[in-house]
C-alpha cells in the first residue's frame, strides 16, 4: 500500500508540475504578445514610459543588425530585395516577380566584413586576425 501511495503521489506530482509548466508557458506567451504590443507603439512613434523606451531602442538596433546580415545573405546568394514589396529576387531581374516594380539600375553595396579578419601578407587571403599562419598559403603572419 505504501508503494502505491508513493507512485500515485509521483504519477499525481508528475501531473500538477505539468499543469505548472504550461501555464506558466500561456503566461510567457502573453507577456510576449504585451512587449510586441509597446513595440509597436514605438514604431509607431508613439510616447512610452521611460523604462519601456531604453529596451525599444534595443529592439530597434537589434533590427537593423539582422537587415545588415539578411543583405550580406542575399549579396552571397546573388539576391537583392525589392524596394516596393521587400521579395527576394535575383540581382539582375529588372523588374520584380512578385510585385512588378522596375527594379533600380543595380548597383552593388558591399557591406564590410565583421571586426576579426585581417589580409594575409602573402597570398592577400583573408584570414582571422588572431591567426599566425595563413591557412590559404601557410605562410607566417607578423603580429
């Protein structure tokens, strides 16, 4: 009997930590959908409390970086994004598929590389700057 009362308990504790867990994930949800809501206002231009202005700025340069990386993956993939409707669509397309728009005569932006890299001495690879010997080349990299 004592066994039984202590997997019942178990089974019973198993249960309610499970009832737990997903209200605290509804509550997470909502909590989500709040911030997303203040956002919004920020975007929007709207005035928000202080305390809720400093992390939209964040969000707001968090953005951007994601764009600067989303068009370093499109200049990898030969794409370029749309001005009017934002479609991903080849560099050399004149007008776009999605939408119609004539695309803008192109003309290329190279984003520069993230801190990190250096040019190697000899063979002009790039190479990270922490390095001693080129991986391309093999030879020795002055510090």
């Amino acid at each position: 009997m004592a066994i039984f009362k202590e997997v019942g308990g178990f089974v019973g504790t198993t249960k309610l930590n499970r009832q737990v867990a997903q209200e605290e994930e509804k509550i997470e949800k909502l909590e989500n959908e709040i911030g997303k809501l203040i956002y919004q206002k920020y975007v929007r231009g709207e005035t928000l409390e202080p305390e809720l202005s400093g992390p939209s700025q964040e969000i707001a340069k968090l953005w951007e970086g994601i764009e600067v990386f989303k068009e370093k993956i499109r200049q990898l993939k030969g794409m370029k994004k749309c001005p009017s409707c934002a479609n991903e669509i080849d560099e050399d397309q004149t007008f776009c598929s999605k939408c119609g728009a004539q695309q803008a005569e192109l003309v290329k932006t190279v984003i520069p590389e993230t801190k990190g890299k250096k040019t190697c001495a000899s063979c002009k690879a790039e190479i990270g700057e922490d390095l001693s010997f080129c991986s391309k080349c093999g030879a020795k990299q002055s510090v």
